[in-house]
C-alpha cells in the first residue's frame, strides 16, 4: 500500500504552543463547553466580544511558537516523495497564516477553523482527502 498524503495537526505536533486553557474558559465563561461551540453560539455583541478574547489569547501564544524539532525535514522528505501534506487545526487562520510564514512552511491543504469543520468531527479530514483527492 502506498502513503499518498498525510495530515498534520497545528498545535502540539508540527509547532510547540501553549495555552492556558482554564485561564481562556475562566475569561470566556464558557460554562464547560468547549470553547468553539460555546461562541458559536453566542449572540452579538457578546459572539464577537468573546471572539476577541480567543484570537488575543491565541497571538500571544502563536508569537511564542516553536518549530517542533525534526518537523522540517519530515515534512520536506514528503514532499519530495510526492506525498501530499495537509493541516487540520481548529486555530484561526491568521494565526495558521503567521507560524508557516515564520518557519517558512508549506503544505497542499490547509482547513482552518473559519471552514466550520471543526475536531473531533471527522468533517476537517474528509475535507482533505476530497480537496487532495485522496481516499
């Protein structure tokens, strides 16, 4: 059997990132949802007050991101194997936008949190395999 893609998530396995995440839930009051639904469901303007309070929280934590070690190597090595390479992350694209351009990466699919597709939900993967047409 032949690998014909892989996908990646942002947070944790290609970039070392920290959060806070009872300090974010605390500020959000987010009642024990978890933190995507629980803004989704919000009504304006408290859903873009609290939307603010995300995205702060995630710049700091994108600025003080670090490339995972070894990362680099193995995502050019498939590449250059002509293995297509996607990123499924529930993390905003501004802050997916500003970490592939500060470690200079690439890759052929990138779902973001703005698509609505959001994990655990097997939606961002099947997603990338209909983009990358893979199976």
């Amino acid at each position: 059997m032949k690998l014909n893609g892989v996908i990646f998530d942002m947070d944790g396995t290609v970039v070392d990132v920290t959060y806070d995440w009872n300090k974010i839930k605390a500020e959000l009051n987010s009642q024990g949802k978890p933190i995507l639904i629980y803004l989704k469901s919000l009504e304006e303007p408290e859903k873009s007050e609290k939307w603010k309070v995300l995205e702060k929280y995630e710049s700091e934590a994108t600025q003080k991101a670090r490339l995972k070690p070894g990362m680099r190597g193995f995502l050019d090595l498939l590449s250059q194997k002509g293995i297509k390479i996607a990123l499924v992350t529930n993390n905003s694209q501004r802050s997916v936008s500003f970490l592939l351009e500060k470690f200079n990466l690439e890759f052929d699919c990138i779902i973001s949190r703005e698509s609505g597709l959001w994990k655990p939900s097997g939606a961002p993967f099947q997603a990338v395999l209909e983009k990358l047409g893979l199976e």
